[in-house]
C-alpha cells in the first residue's frame, strides 16, 4: 500500500494545509480517507486518477471530511474522464451516510446519482468486518468525536494500516491500532487543547506508546503547529518509535 497525504490541516483555511484526505493505492485499487472539498484540487495537483478511484471512506460527517462528496459527484457527471466508466464508485460510512448523499444531490441538481456508473452506499457497523476494496480487509472502531465518526483498520495481506482521523483520548483505540504497519492519527493540538474531543499532543503520545506500532503519523493540525518545530515538540517525549508528520504531499509505503 502507498498513502498520499492530500490533506494535513483542519477546516480553518492555511495556505500550507489542505482539509483532510488521503489517497490510499492497493494491489488491487484505489482509496479515499475522507474527501474535503479541497480533496479534488488536490488530487488533481498529485496527478491522481481521480476519475478511477474504487471507493471512498468517510469518517463522519463534518464538511472538512465530507464536503467533498458532491462536488466530487457533480465533477463526475461533467468530466470527460468518466464518460466510459462501468465500473461502481462506493462510498462507505456510519448509518446516516444514505441520507447525507440523498440530501446533497436532492439540494443540487438531482443528478449526482445519475453516473454512467454504478454508486454504491455502504453503512458500516463497528467492529463488524467488510471488504472495502477487493483483498482490503477493514474494520471500523466508533471514536469519542461525534456519534457517526469512527476509525479505521485496513488489512491487505501482512501490512495493516489504521486511521483515526478526529477522536477524542480512549486507550482502546490503542488496542485498535496494536502494532500496525502505520498509524495515522489526528494530533489537532500542541497543549491545553480547547477542545475535548479532539487530541493533543501527549494524549496521541501515549497511545502511540501503548500500541506500539512500526510507525506512526500525525495529522489534522490547527495554525499553532505552524509557529512550532514539529521534530523539537515530538522529540520532548522521547518515544522509541517513529513519529512523522503529515505533509500534504508527502507518499509513504505501508
């Protein structure tokens, strides 16, 4: 597997971060971890075959991880590059995701849905196994964020891969992720977080201790991490294992 981080950032506008998703390519196809609106510039800026992409997990339903679905789908219905496509786009999710999908094309121009392909909406239940790609295993996890969101484990073959994107602290999510290949996990604050539902950094610190995964990476960051050295704030906790950031742009092999 190779992820592409597309975007590292939150809802609040920075012109060094886009608002979240990540482009994951499998053996056997491709994958959308939530789908900003400014997912599709930027797939386009990483020169993606957005107009192929398989499926599309989104988290929950806040805009900076959904936003993206109906212009995705209104792009789709004008772009040249999916005139010819049969094969189906499907777009998985908590309960609640075929309401949010009606109401945008319901709200627009009532076409979204009339693809010259296939669009297949799949609500999830945690815990509970599905195939989200052909060969990709995953699992869901409900988080402490909003009653619909919920993280991700994806299996393909012996590499693992777990995304949490927004969460609150819970050490289960630590069992979750138990020595995976990857980590992604949001890290929203430096310190004295305004916000409880969301990470700061020594909370995503000490689950990344107790899952003890190859390799972790942290992400969703607000404008604070911008005025510090993510490398000096990291290393202040002398965790043995790797820690990155997420940088929009930037591909990593899982």
């Amino acid at each position: 597997m190779e992820l592409t981080v597309l975007g590292s950032g939150t809802a609040v506008p920075n012109p060094r971060r886009s608002s979240s998703g990540f482009w994951l390519q499998t053996q056997n196809g491709t994958l959308m971890l939530d789908l900003s609106a400014s997912s599709l510039q930027r797939m386009a800026q990483e020169n993606l075959d957005w107009a192929g992409l398989d499926s599309i997990w989104i988290s929950h339903f806040h805009l900076d991880h959904c936003g993206g679905l109906g212009p995705f789908l209104f792009a789709s219905l004008a772009a040249p590059q999916t005139k010819t496509r049969t094969k189906p786009l499907r777009i998985f999710g908590a309960p609640g995701l075929r309401s949010l999908v009606q109401n945008l094309n319901s709200g627009g121009s009532k076409t979204l849905l009339e693809q010259p392909f296939p669009v297949e909406i799949v609500e999830i239940e945690p815990l509970e196994k599905f195939e989200i790609l052909q060969n990709l295993e995953a699992v869901s996890y409900s988080t402490s964020h909003t009653p619909d969101s919920h993280a991700i484990h994806l299996r393909e073959n012996d590499s693992t891969f777990v995304f949490t994107s927004d969460t609150g602290f819970d050490e289960k999510l630590a069992t979750f992720a138990r020595r995976v290949d990857l980590f992604l996990m949001e890290c929203s604050f430096i310190k004295d977080k305004p916000i409880e539902r969301h990470l700061e950094l020594a909370e995503a610190i000490n689950l990344i201790r107790r899952a003890e995964p190859k390799r972790a990476m942290l992400t969703h960051f607000y404008e604070e991490w911008d005025e510090v050295d993510f490398v000096t704030e990291v290393g202040k906790y002398k965790a043995a294992i790797e820690i990155v950031e997420a940088v929009d742009g930037v591909r990593v092999r899982i």
